[in-house]
C-alpha cells in the first residue's frame, strides 16, 4: 500500500507541476493553451534523444527545453496574430501534428512504438528509490510552486493580469503584449519540459501515446478543479484528480464491483467533475485571490 | 474559513483513501491488466472472458496449491500510465505473484518494463511486435511475436503466386511492425513490396490512402486493420472499385471481419493466429455457451492460456515465492503446457517457440479455415 501511495503521489507531484505552468499561461495571463501536452512531450523526448544518441542522461533536460522553448516562442508568435480563441485552436492542431510527426519519424523516435528502456532514476536506491523520487518531486514542485508565487505578485504577474483583464488597456498603457506573451511562453514551456523529463525518467518509457490531447484536458481539468489562477489551488487540484483516478479500483475492490467500473467511473470523475465544478463552482476549490499581491 | 474547511476536506478525503485496505482472501491471486476502456475495449473484453473462464477450468480441476484461483482484473484504459499504475497496485498493494498484461505493444513494453524492474514475472497475452522480445528477463509472451506470423502471412501470399504487393498498415506499434516484419521477410523470400502505406485509425475515409496504394499497380494488396475501420477499407476499396480482378490478403484477419458486411468481402483471404489448438474445441463450445456468440476476436484464447500457464508454474512452484515461480516457468517453458491456443513452449528469451496459424477465406459472412 506503502509503495503505491508513493507512486501515485510522485506522479501527482509531476502534474502540480504540470498544472503550475498552465495556470500561468490560462490562469494568469489569459493564454488559452490546449496544446501544452506537446510543451511537457519536448521533455519526454529530450530525454528519449539523449538515451537514444547514448548521451549523458542528463543532457537530455537542456536538449529537452531548448526544443520546449522553441515551441514555447512558436506558440507566443502565433499568438501576435490570432485572437485567443483561435489561438487556443491553433495550439490544439500544433500539439497534434507534433504527436504525429512524432508517430511517422520513426528512424529517430522509434515511431509509434516509442523508446524504451531510459535509466530509472536514482534506480541504485533501491528499496527507497521511490521514496527518493517522491522527494525530488516534491521538492521542484515546491520551488516551481515558489517561483510560479514570486512571479504572478511581481510587477510583472500585474501586467500578466492586466493583459488578461483588459488588453486594449495594457497596450494603451505601453505594456508590450508580445513581449509578456513570450516571456510566459517561455517560462511555462521550461517548467512543462522539465516535468516531461522528470516523468521520461521515471517511467523510462516515450512515446507518441503519452501526447494525445485528452491528457492536455486531463491537466485542464485539474487546473479548473483545483482553482484557476490560485498556484495553490491547481495543485491541489492536481492531487485530487490522481488520486481519485489511482484509487478507483479499491473502491471496486471493497465493494466487489466489475471491473467495467473502474473505466467508466474515471470517466465520470474527468467529465462529471469538470462538469460539475464549471456549473456550481467555475472559480474551482481555491478561487484566485484578488488583489492578494502583497498590497501592491 | 472557508479555505480551511475545504482544505479539511481535502485531507479527510485522502485520509480516507488511503485506509481503503485490499479485501484480504483466502484465494490464492494473480493479476491482469487489460484495456477496458478506450478503443481496445472490444478485444479487452474478449481477454476477460477467456480469464474467466480459465478460472473456471482450474478451480474446476482443484485450484492452484489447493486453494481457489482469483484473478484480479485491472483497467489499462488503454494508455500506458494508467496501465502502470494498475501493475504497481497489483504488486504493491494485492501483492500478486505474477501479472499478465496488456493488449497493445505500446502499453505492453513499459508495463513489462516495470515488471522486470521489479523481478515480478510478467507474461504478455497479446502483444506482437518484435521489441516485446527485448523487455527483460522475468518476461514472457504466450503469443507468437510479429516476426513468426509475417512470415507466416508472407509465405502464404507468395504461395498465391502474388510477386508484387501494396501493403496498407495502421500507424501504430502494431502496424508499424507488422508492416517492417512483413517487408523484411516478403523480400527475402524473393517477392517485392511496391509501396507501403500507414493510415492513422480514427478517419471517416481512407480513400486518399486507397488510392495511393493503387498507383503502386501490385498483384495484391495485403492489409492488417481493427474492426470498423478494416470494413470502411473493404467498403471504400470496392466502391473504387479495387476489388475487381485484384485479390485482397488481410493480416490477423479476426480482427475486422467480424464488423465487415458479406457484399464489400467476396474473395478476402487472410491469416491469423490460430485461436484454437487441439484442446480449444472444449473452449470454444464453453465460451459460446457462456457468453451466447462466437469469440470477439483472437486474443482471449491467449488470455484464457496466459492464466492456465500462470496457474501451473504456480503449482509446479509449489509457493508464491518470486524466485520459485520464475524457475518454474522456465521449466515449464521447456516442458509445455497445453491451452486453448495448443501446446505452449518457450525460447531461451522467454518467447512462444511456435504457434498455430490459421488461413482462412471468406464465404458470405463467415471466415473458414482452409489447407
């Protein structure tokens, strides 16, 4: 029970983080991503890269957000042009058609049956690999979560909000709205790219599975949940929707239930919840603070 | 505050979870992750009624080290983090001796991966493609990887007459290999492929790729789909008229005939693997008994073997002992144990040696084996 409780927390950890660098970009600053899942697979694959090309495993991290940061300013300079619905739009159809360039060039990715076989991370600690993995975790969660904190009530998260409340405003001001666009992109990208590394090596499998869309709205759904635009309130989310989904099947364990429930209780928990939390609480568990910005 | 409340709640909620303990039994249980959810779930549900009723053959016959067989069966939803977190339940938490698992390679590798990590022994039900090989040591397959049914499928169109084909694949792991396997072996055995398509799954036309395997002008074409998607294919090739004079070959054809209508399959010939071996007449029967239709598709025959293998490596262990059962699979592997899908022997990787594979053509809508 011991070692799944870590297992489920250590990847909840990876989520928060996930959850963090989308709450700046949808949360703070109105960017609304739907293709962040291919910001978190520059990670997945950076690390693949370096196993692949036998570098040092982690060579893979800088070749990982070199590649996110680059997307990260691809994804900022569509946005000069496009409203952020459409923004939003384009995003998506970028993340897919990296996931399926990624499924046909198979020389270099391994195709569609993706790169197995990364180091484990701290692997040589066993039994308490998993235990020092949990910390790590935690650990760059709680200083993404720091930095993510010092951001936003920076005078530069104001202009973030700013651009996100009233963008005619911001401009009117003299705030470079492209500039704070990058800025965010990049930021949001490297944390993303570094939870897909963390998460590469851990799972010590890549592949084109891991960037379908439904995990962006898996991350959504925790950011909506959890609180959009509160750091704390999306890792909470993050927390609560891995573990709900992690400990579906002792529900039906204790209750003896089939096996056909687990599936469409995960269902239910992903859709329902969002659903329900959109109807009856759209500022989620933890709404934004605001003007919470120590008294600027 | 309200915060705080909220924050309560939080931790109750996860408090509670995590004293959820397991249903502790007097059964002795192994476990089995298989996608039920997602677009595997027709063959998902097809591996847990040959589970089933592999736990009804074995505590029939007195059970596994005189106790009841259980099987646990887990949703992989299709996806390998899902997957992994149902294996690491299953080891971590119902501490099962061996776990069998998934359907699709792409979820079978990492799940196998963890599993050797770990030293559990795995055993692969399903998955084709050639890397499943390279997992690990504590892994083995009761199928019979890509690279023996290509050959197989490639011998066969040969021996149609058929020198130059088209092949159209799905891009996935399954058809990736499926379409390099076939290649390589259509090649060396002196046919040429004259082109090679990959489709994506999930398209409401595959006209642009139909057509572009046709500008290839081959003897044949050879295809390998899933369901509904091998009858848009079957249906779109006849409108476009591809179907008159050239003969169609479809690799691990279970899959889609089932879902294809009589009129867009006349003269469709194909292979796959053989579901029943000589003890899989009683299967068979059982399982239409039981569930009032004919299999869904070719892979609960292994699921049902997957569990009749676990259960005897257990009993030949003579405990649930780790190092006990991995040795007894090794024995057994060399020994072999019969099931459905025939007698069960593996390699010095821990592979299925060999395994039966059926040629069948299409009458109406039913698929008959043939010589």
């Amino acid at each position: 029970m011991f070692d799944f409780f870590i297992h489920v927390a250590s990847i909840a950890c990876l989520y928060g983080v996930l959850a963090l660098s989308l709450n700046l970009q949808a949360g703070f600053t109105g960017l609304v991503n739907f293709g962040l899942i291919a910001l978190f697979g520059c990670g997945t694959y950076g690390a693949a890269l370096a196993s692949g090309m036998g570098w040092h495993p982690l060579l893979g991290l800088p070749a990982g957000i070199a590649m996110a940061a680059l997307l990260g300013l691809f994804y900022a300079r569509l946005g000069r042009k496009l409203s952020s619905d459409y923004w939003g739009i384009a995003t998506l159809s970028i993340a897919e058609i990296i996931r399926i360039s990624v499924t046909n060039e198979q020389a270099l990715t391994g195709g569609a049956q993706g790169i197995s076989g990364l180091p484990l991370l701290f692997a040589g600690l066993k039994p308490y690999d998993g235990v020092a993995r949990l910390a790590l975790y935690a650990a760059v969660l709680a200083l993404v979560w720091l930095f993510c904190q010092r951001l936003v009530k920076s005078a530069f998260g104001l202009s973030m909000k700013l651009m996100r409340e009233e963008p005619q405003l911001a401009r009117s001001l003299g705030y470079d709205l492209d500039r704070i666009r990058r800025v965010v992109m990049l930021v949001s990208a490297a944390i993303a790219a570094f939870a897909g590394f963390l998460y590469a090596h851990y799972l010590t499998f890549v592949g084109p599975d891991q960037l379908v869309s439904p995990e962006t709205f898996l991350i959504w759904s925790m950011v909506i949940i959890g609180g959009i635009a509160n750091n704390r309130g999306v890792i909470a989310g993050a927390f609560l929707m891995q573990f709900a989904m992690a400990y579906v099947p002792f529900v039906k364990d204790a209750l003896d239930l089939p096996t056909d429930f687990v599936a469409a209780a995960r269902l239910i928990i992903v859709g329902g919840g969002l659903l329900a939390f959109l109807l009856w609480r759209p500022k989620g568990l933890f709404p934004e603070k605001v003007g919470g910005s120590n008294g600027r | 505050m309200k915060t705080t409340a909220f924050a309560a709640a939080f931790a109750a909620l996860f408090g509670g979870l995590v004293g959820i303990a397991p249903a502790m039994a007097e059964d002795i249980t192994i476990g089995a992750v298989i996608p039920l959810s997602g677009a595997s779930a027709t063959t998902g549900k097809d591996q847990s009624r040959g589970i089933e009723l592999a736990v009804k053959q074995v505590n029939a016959n007195g059970g596994v080290l005189g106790k009841q067989l259980k099987v646990i069966v887990e949703d992989s939803g299709g996806k390998p983090q899902t997957a992994i977190d149902a294996a690491k339940k299953l080891v971590s938490v119902d501490k099962v001796p061996i776990v069998i698992g998934e359907y699709s390679s792409g979820n079978t590798i990492p799940l196998g991966q963890y599993l050797v990590q770990e030293g559990m022994p795995h055993i692969n039900p399903a998955s084709t493609s050639g890397l499943v090989r390279d997992i690990g040591a504590t892994s083995y397959s009761v199928v019979g990887l890509d690279n023996v049914s290509t050959e197989f499928a490639a011998q066969d169109v040969l021996d149609h007459g058929w020198k130059k084909v088209a092949v159209l694949a799905m891009n996935n792991a399954f058809g990736q290999g499926v379409a390099e396997e076939f290649k390589k072996h259509f090649t060396a055995k002196g046919g040429e492929v004259a082109t090679t398509v990959m489709y994506t799954i999930g398209q409401s036309t595959y006209r642009r790729e139909l057509q572009q395997v046709e500008a290839a002008e081959p003897d044949a074409y050879v295809f390998t789909a899933y369901g509904t998607e091998g009858a848009l294919i079957m249906q779109e090739a006849f409108e476009l008229g591809m179907q008159e004079g050239k003969p169609w070959y479809s690799i691990l054809i279970t899959m889609m005939n089932k879902d294809t209508p009589a009129e867009f399959k006349k003269g469709l010939i194909g292979m796959d693997v053989g579901y029943i071996g000589e003890d899989g007449d009683s299967y068979k029967s059982e399982y239409e008994t039981a569930y009032g239709e004919t299999f869904l598709s070719a892979y609960g025959g292994y699921a049902h073997d997957a569990v009749l293998f676990a259960a005897a490596a257990l009993n030949k262990a003579g405990s649930t002992d780790k190092a006990a059962v991995l040795k007894a699979i090794e024995d057994l592997g060399k020994e072999g144990v019969k099931g459905a899908t025939g007698e069960i022997k593996l390699d010095a990787d821990g592979q299925r040696t060999h395994q039966p594979y059926l040629k069948f053509k299409v009458e109406g809508e039913k698929l008959v084996a043939y010589e």
